[in-house]
C-alpha cells in the first residue's frame, strides 16, 4: 500500500514539474511575443515621425522657395522689358530680386539651423524669425512691388496667438497671394484677418478673368484649389483642428477661406 502510494506521490511530482515547465515556457514565449510586438509598435511610430518630419519640411521649403522664386520671376521680368527705356524701374525691379533672394536665404538657414542647430549652443544672428502675421507688412509690400494691389482688414481685438496657428495663417496667405501673382492678369487681391472668440479666420480674395466668360488662363490653379501648395496648407490648418476651403469664384479670381480654432491650443 505504501509502495503505491509512493508511486502515485512521485508520479503527481513528475506531472507537477512538467506542468509547470510548460507554463514558464508559454510564459517566456508570450513574453518574446510581446518583446517583439512592442519594438514593432516602436519602429513603426518612429518611421510615422520621420515621415512627419519629412511633410513638414517638404511644406516649409515649398513656402519659401515657391513665394520668393515667383516674386523674383515676376521682377526679372519686368526689368527686362523696361530696362532699355526705363533703367530706374529696372534698377528697382533688380534691386527686389535682389531682396527675394535674400529672403529665400535667410529663411532656409533658419530652417536648416531649426534642423541642425549649432551643437556649441550658439545661435547664428542671420536666423530670422518664423514668419508670422506680425511680419504680412513686408510680404504685402512685396507682392505689391511685383505688381498685385493688396488691401489688408484686421478685424477682432488682434491678440498673441500660438506659434503654429500663427505660422500657418501667415503660409495661408502667403501661398494665396503668391498663387495670384504667378496665375493672375492685372487684378487686386483683399486680406481679411478676423479675430474671433473661438478661432481665427483667414481669407484672400483676388480678382481675375471670369470662368462664366470662358477667359480663364490656362496656367491658372485648378479650381477645386489642389495644388501642391493648397494641399500642404490643408494638412497644415487640419493639425490644428480648422478647415480650409480654396476654390476659384464665379466672378473672377480665387477665394481660399480657412478657420483655426483657438480653444484647442
């Protein structure tokens, strides 16, 4: 009887031992599963920033380089058909190339010093700022200079806003102005700039041949507003909750509208 007892006893032992063998072994299996599974999430979150990183600055250097590239366009040609019978207004045209390629430079070393800044900790005095609303005076003149009137209405109690909002309805009428200047003939273009409680509002309208005449350029945006330029700018007011809405308008020209709510940030 003892002898069975004891046969039984090392048998429960054996099954024990094994038992729990195969528990530590499905434990360190989950556990390598999980490993895995984890630095999986992991290498796919960092391939998500990078490609953020990279649309981002895709956006930033088309900004700069379309605006201040299109202006110099604009200004080099007009020098060249007045620079025989009118060489002051071709000095003058000259001299805001000049200007644009200035511009273009010095906000390209800031991008590429946001990018890669000085491991030393210094900055470089040639930085600019990111342009904001504060700094539309200059970029109207510009576009002015080149040959498009603007006219600007701030509207609202005007108030700090956040870096990005402020960046981004500083782009939107960048790009919408810079559009107008490549893509118009002749015309004007009206800034309204409203401060509401609860969000910015940006719009540019501009003048221009009519679609109801049939008179539209060729070379003139799409009307549904998807260009490369629109497109970027849609991502960008879309980060911050807001919408934007850029479509040709029936009388002539183009209206880009964008909201940026203020709650949220």
């Amino acid at each position: 009887m003892v002898t069975v007892m004891l046969a039984v006893t090392g048998a429960a032992t054996v099954t024990l031992a094994f038992l729990l063998r195969r528990a530590r072994l499905r434990h360190e299996r989950a556990m390598g599963e999980r490993g895995w599974l984890l630095e999986r999430e992991r290498a796919a979150a960092a391939r998500a920033a990078v490609d953020e990183e990279r649309a981002r600055i895709a956006h930033e250097l088309h900004d700069i380089v379309s605006h201040n590239v299109s202006v110099m366009i604009v200004q080099a040609g007009a020098a060249r058909e007045v620079l025989a019978t009118m060489p002051a207004e071709a000095g003058a045209a000259l001299a805001a190339v000049e200007r644009a390629g200035r511009d273009t430079m010095t906000e390209l070393r800031n991008l590429l010093g946001l990018l890669a800044p000085d491991p030393a900790g210094g900055e470089d005095p040639g930085l600019a700022p990111q342009p904001t609303l504060a700094r539309l005076s200059p970029l109207v003149d510009r576009i002015a200079f080149a040959g498009l009137p603007v006219e600007v209405r701030v509207s609202g109690e005007p108030r700090p806003l956040p870096t990005g909002i402020d960046v981004t309805a500083f782009r939107i009428v960048q790009e919408a102005l810079t559009n107008a200047l490549k893509h118009g003939s002749g015309g004007k273009a009206e800034v309204t700039i409203r401060y509401a409680e609860h969000a910015l509002r940006v719009e540019v309208l501009t003048t221009g041949p009519s679609v109801l005449t049939g008179d539209v350029p060729p070379a003139a945006p799409p009307g549904d507003g998807a260009g490369r330029g629109l497109a970027g700018l849609r991502e960008r007011v879309a980060v911050y909750g807001g919408d934007l809405d850029a479509r040709r308008r029936l009388g002539g020209g183009f209206r880009v509208r964008a909201r940026l709510p203020l709650d949220a940030s």
